[in-house]
C-alpha cells in the first residue's frame, strides 16, 4: 500500500458520514472510499469501521490505509504562465488566466496548470507519491473552468489538503466571481436555488436537474451597460460543476460568452473562448496558522476594457 493517511477529525467534520469524510481528506472518489470503508481500511480510534454511513466525531483518530498508486503522470513544465499571488509551506494561491487548464483531462495531457505547479514547486508530487488526491491533480482541492480566469488555492501538504477539503465541504471558503451577464438582472439581489446534474440529453453538459444535487449561488447587481447586461458579483455557497453557468443560463441571463449555456444567436464580444467570468475573492482558513487570510484579484485588462467601453459607449 502507499501507505496511511493519519488526521485527527477536524470540528468542520463532526458528523459527517465517513465515506464522505475519507473522499475528501485523501481525494479518492466516493466510490473509492466507500471500498476502503468495506474493506476494512479504516480505522477510528482504534476500531475497524466497515459502515459506510458511520458519523465521525470531532477529535478522533482517522487512520485509512490507502490503495496502492501508480506513479504521478503529470511531468513539469516550464513555461505555464499563470501570476502567484501568495505561497509558503503550506498553500499556493494562484491568479489562473483564462485560456489555462487547471489538471489533464481529456484531449488535454500538457500545457495544463498542474504541470506548471510542479515546475516551480515540485515538493507538490509527494502528496501524489502519498496517496493523497488524484495522480493527476496533486495538490488542487478545486478548480476553475478554463475560459474562466482568478483566484484559486493548491495544498502542499497532506495537511493542507485535509484542511482546504473540510474547509470546502463545510462551505466556509469564501468564494466570489464577477460575471457580466446577459440582459438586465431585475433584483439587485437573490440567491439562485436550483439541484445540478448531468444534462438528460447531453452527459458531458451540465443542467438543473430535480435529481441532481443541491446547488445555491447569491447574487449582487454591481452595475448595468448601456447595452442592456448586468454585472454581476456572485457569491458560491456550494460547488457544483459549471455551477455558476448553469444557473445564470436556468434564469435567463447566462454569462456573455458563454455558447455553452448561453444562447448562440449572435456572435461573442469577446474572444473565442473567452467568458466574462473571474474569481475575484478568495478567503479561507489558514491551514498552519489558523488565521483567515483573504486575496482579491481585479479584473483582467480584457474584461476590465470591455465593460468600461460597454458602460460608457463614448470611451474608446
């Protein structure tokens, strides 16, 4: 085996079932804890627990003995460009551009975020060599969609990445984008509640979905165009995939340039690929320290000139 994983049950998992809770403390999938659960891998003060809906408590001992894991295949390069806004032993917090993939996927095997990390900060491949995350994805707790560019923060520890994915699980990270949208936004302010899934008709889209899983974004007019679209700052209260896309589209004002969810009857004002979308505040728990820490990052030049010209017509 790679070895143990060893954390003491942090409050923001007290009660939490412990499938779910070794998912996010080592990054395997649920379905790949949930074996570990069965087959007698985890341990919680010094008891076998083979029942997947067991309810840690605060301060226990979690021990899980972890599968064997095939080497990293992420290889680092050079040359990814992307801004590090803060790091120390403990965390990254990277400014992503848009146009960037944060981890291989499909299609997509170098020229990736993850590659650059482990260039600049290599000691990120031990928490793959440990176990802990998936191989392809050493260190990242969450992500940010390609044409979509900000903030977001990377682990480089095994306790690191424990604490960022209970932080994550217990909705305390704060987690605000900037989205100008289509059309005018009615309210000033509301929360979209809506349960995401895999689209019916399309797999590899996502959709509202009464079956799928719940899903809330608040909202805050920041402005309005003379053409007509609202800019938005969204608040994430959960994490669903493309979450912020899906409901902004569910509600009739998807992001411009967004011909995944948007409508497609015109051409983008921006570039192919590009959406106005940006991780503009990013504030956790400080892993080591304890304290809270928070970083805002403006508007990219290309989405900052765009709404300048789109708010007052007659600037240049």
């Amino acid at each position: 085996m790679a070895g143990d994983l060893v954390v003491e049950v942090p409050a923001l998992l007290d009660g939490v079932r412990v499938d779910r809770a070794v998912a996010m403390l080592s990054g395997l999938s649920r379905s790949a804890a949930t074996a570990l659960v069965g087959e007698g891998r985890v341990v919680v003060d010094g008891r076998v627990v083979t029942d997947r809906s067991t309810a840690l408590t605060s301060g226990a001992t979690l021990v899980v003995a972890l599968p064997d894991q095939v080497p990293a295949t992420v290889a680092p390069e050079a040359g990814v460009a992307f801004d590090v806004v803060f790091e120390d032993d403990q965390v990254v917090v990277v400014d992503k551009p848009a146009g960037l993939v944060v981890h291989p996927g499909a299609g997509r095997r170098r020229g990736t975020l993850v590659a650059g990390l482990l260039e600049r900060f290599p000691d990120i491949a031990d928490l793959a060599a440990a176990g802990v995350g998936d191989v392809d994805r050493p260190g990242i707790v969450h992500r940010i969609d390609k044409p979509t560019s900000g903030l977001l923060v990377v682990a480089r520890t095994e306790a690191a990445f424990g604490s960022l994915s209970a932080q994550l699980a217990a909705r305390t990270v704060e987690r605000r984008y900037l989205a100008l949208v289509s059309g005018q936004v009615e309210e000033e302010r509301g929360v979209i509640d809506a349960p995401i899934g895999r689209s019916a008709r399309t797999p590899t889209r996502m959709a509202v979905s009464a079956h799928g899983r719940e899903a809330r974004t608040g909202y805050v007019v920041r402005a309005r165009t003379a053409a007509g679209d609202t800019l938005l700052e969204l608040t994430l209260e959960t994490g669903r995939t493309h979450q912020i896309r899906v409901h902004l589209a569910a509600i009739g004002h998807p992001v411009v340039g967004d011909d995944r969810y948007g409508r497609r009857t015109s051409p983008s004002p921006l570039p192919p690929g590009r959406l106005f979308l940006h991780a503009a505040v990013l504030g956790f728990e400080h892993p080591g320290t304890g304290a809270h820490v928070r970083w805002e990052s403006p508007l990219p030049p290309d989405l900052a000139g765009y709404l300048a010209a789109a708010t007052d017509p007659s600037q240049p």
